[in-house]
C-alpha cells in the first residue's frame, strides 16, 4: 500500500476565497490537466502585466496607477499560490510521496 498523495493546491480558490484543493492518483487526469493550463495563463498573464507596468509606470495618472496595482496584486497573488503548488509537490516528489 502506498502512501497518500498530497493534496494540490489548485490555481483557483472557492467561495468565498477558500483554497481548493485536488485529491487524485491520476496526473494527467482533466481537472490537473485545467490546472496545469490555467497555471501557465496566469503566469504568462503576470509576465505580460509586469512589462505593461514598467513601460507605462512613468507617466500613469494616479486613478491608472490605482488599477495597474491592483492588477500586479492580483497576478502576484496568483504567482504565488501556483509557486506554494508546485513546491508541495516537489516535497511530496522529494520525500517519496
């Protein structure tokens, strides 16, 4: 019998916020697979607002600046719960799991 897997942290939360979380044997299975694809969105999102940032950042008016923000927030946000993701899985990888 083998150990049980660690729980994925998806790239999505639930209602009200909650983390969501997948349970599964199957790696390529279709809700990792949606993961998977909706993680590479967000990052290449985050990277396409962070360039906007820095060419706009130096002339935005502030009620711009307010939006820019909240924006690099979000896709902070976003990079950060796929980084927290992927290094569960590779402590479970890296303790046998």
């Amino acid at each position: 019998m083998t150990a049980p897997r660690e729980p994925r942290l998806l790239p999505w939360s639930g209602p009200e916020g909650k983390p969501c979380y997948l349970v599964t044997d199957d790696h390529g299975g279709p809700v990792s697979r949606l993961a998977d694809t909706t993680e590479v969105t967000q990052l290449g999102m985050g990277a396409e607002l962070l360039a906007h940032a820095r060419e706009v950042l130096p002339g935005t008016p502030p009620g711009e600046l307010r939006y820019l923000a909240e924006r690099l927030a979000e896709s902070l946000a976003n990079a950060l719960r796929v980084a927290e993701s992927r290094g569960r899985r590779l402590e479970a990888v890296d303790s046998g799991g």
